[in-house]
C-alpha cells in the first residue's frame, strides 16, 4: 500500500525519536566504557565523551590484580548459577502444586503468597529472623531468602494451568509418578517461561548488591556489586593502592595515571558485562514466555 506524505511524515518522526531515545539509553553505558579505557588522570581534565583520549588498559590491570574483585567475581557467577537453579527449580515446582484443584488449601496458600507481594516484615524483623536461622555471613542467606518470587511463580503457575491436561493423563497412563510428570512432561515443554524466568531471576541475584552488604561482613563472601558499591561510595582502591607492599612497586609508575573514577568504571563494566552477554540467548523467549505465562487462562 502507497504511503502518502502525512504517513511518511509520521514515520520519520518515529524513528527519529526512537533513535534519539535509543541513544540517551545506551549513551551513559558507552560513555563508562571509553572512562574505564581511558588513562585516570587524563580523565580529570574532562571533555571525554565518544572515544578514550588516552588509551589504556591499566584500570582493567589493577582490577583483576586485585584478588578480592576477583573473588567478588567469583561469588557473584557462584550465586547467580546456583541461586537461579533452586529458585527456578522452587517456584515451578510450588506452581505446579498450585495447578490441582485436589490440592488441600490451594486458596488460602494463594491468598498468602499474595499479601507477601504487599506487605513485609520490614528490615529489622527479617534481620533477626535470619540471626535466628544462622544464615548471618553465610553464603545461603544471598539464595535461600529469595528462592520464592511469588509474581514468577503466579507467571509459572498461569502457564501450566494452559498445557493441555491430556499430556498429564497419557503420561499417568504410561506409569509416570507426579515427579516423572513434572520433570519429564512440563518441564521439558516450558522452555519460554523457563528461559525468559531464569534471565530475570539471574539479574536479580547478579545486581543484588543490598542483601549482602546489610548480613554478610566477610570480606571473602561479598559479591563484586556490594564491592563495587564500596567504591563507587569511598575512596578505598586509592587506600589500597597506597598500601601496597614491596612486591607491587614495579608498578607503581603506570598506577599514577589509575584514579578511583576510572576504576569505578572499569569495575563497573566487569560487574555488567558479562550479565549483558546472557540476553541475546534468552531474548527470542522474551514475549512468548511472558505473555503466555501472565495473561492465557
């Protein structure tokens, strides 16, 4: 069909807004990425924008030189792979269980789940509870706490409630036990929701820099967001720049050109990108997992 000049028009007033709101999005992104490439103190100067002024990659050195960045690197892959499993694993199951009307109490489970979404114990409260679980400076009290999302587990429940019950019955028939079901007939067909459930559950644990700086005082236990957080709020990579020993003053000429703002940066885009790597797998999963799973009954 032939466009006329008001649609043209239109068209182009989209998508120049698009491109305009596109590029205030990824702008501060990029703008970190050229700090962390370019040399700390040329930074102070100002006016780096689009392109690194003096190329260097001594912000990324002293990053990964750093054992316990590396560390933090470590705890925050650890805690996202395993903390997205039992979640993911938890709530399909507990929405699966939600699905039988046989099932005694459904109602006033559901009715539960739903008053958490509003209302919590609040911060204190939850504090002592953990005490009491001794999970305080514990690497579980970053998964356990949060293994229930009750908004995911009403999108999983809604999802299963839609796959025909004739799958069921046919696997019963074949000598299937509620667990063959569950793990070889809805699992295996609830790959969107699956996908798309686990990339949110997987940020979540991955950002999460609050949890372990209010339980969590070892310094071996913290994810790299609470320490990023550290540095983006103190001076404390120059602290430990300065006390280096010895051993490191080989290095301490190219450290000249290292400042807290370019580490930040630097910091930041190990604590980002690798998170950012993830969506192009799941993105395809994206509106058919979602869609499906909060709005088909």
């Amino acid at each position: 069909m032939k466009l006329t000049l008001g649609d043209k028009t239109l068209s182009t007033v989209i998508y120049a807004l698009l491109i305009v709101l596109g590029f205030a999005a990824f702008y501060p992104f990029w703008n970190a990425a050229v700090i962390s490439f370019n040399s700390g103190s040329d930074t102070m100067r100002g006016g780096i924008t689009f392109w690194p002024r003096a190329f260097t990659l001594e912000n990324y050195a002293v990053v990964f030189r750093d054992e316990r960045l590396v560390g933090g690197f470590a705890v925050s892959v650890l805690r996202t792979a395993v903390g997205t499993l039992l979640s993911i694993l938890a709530m399909a199951i507990f929405a699966y269980g939600m699905t039988k009307s046989w099932l005694v109490g459904r109602k006033f489970y559901m009715v539960v789940c739903i008053v958490t979404m509003f209302f919590s114990g609040g911060l204190i409260p939850t504090y002592l509870l953990i005490r009491e679980l001794r999970m305080i400076d514990t690497f579980w009290v970053m998964v356990i706490p949060g293994l229930i999302s009750v908004w995911n587990m009403i999108i999983f429940r809604t999802f299963f409630k839609g796959m025909p019950a004739g799958l069921e019955e046919s696997a019963r028939i074949d000598g299937c036990s509620n667990w063959g079901v569950f793990f070889r007939i809805i699992l295996p067909l609830s790959g969107p929701v699956l996908a798309t459930l686990s990339l949110f559950t997987a940020v979540y644990h991955w950002n999460d820099w609050f949890t372990p700086s209010i339980y969590i005082s070892n310094v071996d236990l913290l994810p790299i967001q609470t320490k990023l957080q550290q540095i983006l709020n103190s001076n404390i990579m120059m602290e430990q720049m300065s006390q280096m020993d010895s051993t490191a003053a080989s290095h301490l000429n190219r450290m000249k050109t290292v400042t807290t703002k370019s580490l930040s940066m630097a910091t930041m885009m190990v604590a980002t990108v690798p998170i950012l790597c993830v969506y192009p797998f799941v993105q395809k999963y994206f509106v058919k997992g979602v869609m499906i799973g909060s709005l088909k009954e």
